[in-house]
C-alpha cells in the first residue's frame, strides 16, 4: 500500500510538471489512439451485432454496434451443423499439435545456434537466412508434398512450415543473452545439453516461448491457402476455408437444409455470416488474453543482442 501510494504521489508531481501543450498532446495522443483502436474493433463489433439481430432490423440498416431484435437463430444454426463443427475440431488440432512440432523444433535448432562452439554455425544462419528471402515457389512446393504422399493428409497442413527462421532468430537470440556461467555452473553439477535446456534454459525462456506459441498457434489457426492446395478432400477442410465457402456461396452445407427449425425461414445470408465470423474468431480472442503479459516482453527480449 506504501509502495502504491508513492507512485500516485511521484504520478501527480509528474503531472502537475507538465504545461499545457504536453497535457495538450497527450489528449491528442490519447485521442488518436482511442479512434484507431475502434476504427479496428467495428468490423468484429458489427458482425457480433448482426449475428445476434433480428431479420427486419439488418435488413434494414438498424444494426451497428448493439443487437436490435435479439435472436439467437444463426448461431444456433452454426453450432448445428456438423460440417463446421467437424472443420473446428480439425483447425484445433493443427494448432495444438501443429504448435507443440513448430516449437519443439524451433528450440532444438536455434539452442545449437545459440553455441558458440557449433562448427559451421554462421553457415547454417546464412542458409536459414536465405529461406527467409527465396522461396521455391507454390508449384514446387505442391509436387514435393504430393511426392511425399502428404495430399489430402494433415500432415501437409503441419509440416511445410515446421521452422520459421525468424523464429529462429528470436529464440537463438533469447538463448543467447542467458548467461554463460549458469550453463558453466551446469555442466559442473554434471548437467548434461538436454537436461540443461530443459531445467535451465526453457524455465528462464518463457517470455519467448509463449511469444513464439502465439506466433504458430495464429498462424496455424488461420490456415486457409495451405488448405486450399493440398486438400480435396472437404472433410478435411479447416474453418477458414469453411468460413471462406459460406462467405462465397452464401449458404451453409446441406446439414442446416435438413435442421428441424421451424423457424429456419427467418435466418437471412448475413445474419449466418456474422455468426460464422464469430464462431470462427472468438476461440483465438479468448487465447491472447492469457499471453498478452509474454507478448511483448519476449519479442523485445529477443531483439536486444544479435
């Protein structure tokens, strides 16, 4: 309470230290701010609006940021239909698994990295640099995952991207600034490469991990051009390519035709638009908010030295 009520205090001196201009630029600042952080948020405000809003009032322009005619049709009829249940379970799983491989993986690269003593290590970083700059284009990338036998299979949605060099980068950057003598400390107390990146290294890393779990697990949770290609199976489609078939054709699968709604007549194309969007949306929401605390301490503390 003590130390609350000095920071208050040192926040009022502060504050009674600033002129007019600064106190000026700061509302200007904050002003600016607020407006694009709307600016950002209307989109989703509106599609949780409609989503929830009755026949009449969208069609007729009443819905903006609140629900008008309070209806929980669309959703229902989301939540009903199997396809997109099924196409949620299978974009939960390539993240999850997905991100455990990009992860795993990462930290087993970038700790060798992060060695000095690693013969040819400058070699290794300027061939992973060049992935970041080149790529062998989608056609090759198509006929080397097709050779693989990884069409139509999960794997494909998984595997091409496994490492990320500037993943990479962060995490053999973050490995680095760990310092040398608690590895020198380890290796007297008899503690071996893996039991030190496990009890050592990875605890003082959590900052990172989770920055770089929250990079895959976005990207994994938005894959839709990945999906497109090797998948042709629709049974294996992700929710964003679900999302991206109703959002073209207007219309859910043949399940939502054979619902048993009486009231089935009253759900119009945007309205199950809107609802699809949230239902799509709101999962990776709920995620950030747990690592919003990691995210910007691990992407500064991975940039300091290089």
């Amino acid at each position: 309470m003590q130390q609350k009520r000095e920071g208050r205090k040192r926040s009022g001196r502060m504050f009674g230290m600033l002129t007019g201009w600064d106190i000026a630029f700061h509302i200007f600042n904050y002003t600016v701010i607020a407006s694009l952080t709307f600016i950002c948020l209307f989109p989703f405000l509106n599609a949780i609006a409609n989503a929830f809003s009755g026949n009449s009032a969208i069609q007729t322009g009443k819905v903006v940021l609140w629900p008008v005619d309070f209806q929980l049709d669309a959703m229902i009829a989301v939540l009903n239909d199997q396809t997109i249940i099924r196409a949620l379970w299978i974009t939960v799983y390539i993240t999850v698994f997905g991100t455990f491989l990009n992860m795993l993986f990462t930290v087993m690269t970038a700790y060798p990295l992060s060695r000095t003593d690693l013969w040819g290590r400058k070699y290794y970083m300027n061939f992973m640099i060049i992935t970041m700059l080149f790529s062998g284009g989608m056609i090759p990338g198509y006929l080397l995952i097709r050779e693989l036998g990884m069409i139509n299979t999960l794997w494909a949605l998984m595997i091409p991207g496994l490492i990320s060099a500037f993943n990479v980068i962060i995490m053999k950057t973050f490995f680095q600034n760990i310092p040398s003598e608690l590895r020198e400390a380890a290796i007297i107390d008899g503690c071996g490469n893996t039991r030190y990146i496990l009890k050592v290294a990875l605890p003082l890393s959590t900052a990172s991990l989770a920055t770089l779990s929250l990079f895959y697990a976005v990207g994994h949770w938005n894959t839709y051009m990945s999906a497109i290609i090797y998948m042709n199976d629709p049974a294996l489609y992700t929710l964003q390519v679900k999302l991206r078939n109703i959002l073209l054709l207007s219309q859910l699968d043949t399940s939502l035709e054979t619902m048993q709604f009486t009231h089935k007549l009253s759900l119009i194309e945007e309205s199950l638009k809107s609802a699809v969007i949230v239902f799509a949306t709101t999962p990776i929401l709920l995620v950030y908010p747990f690592l919003q605390r990691y995210f910007v301490k691990g992407a500064l503390l991975g940039s300091v030295k290089g």
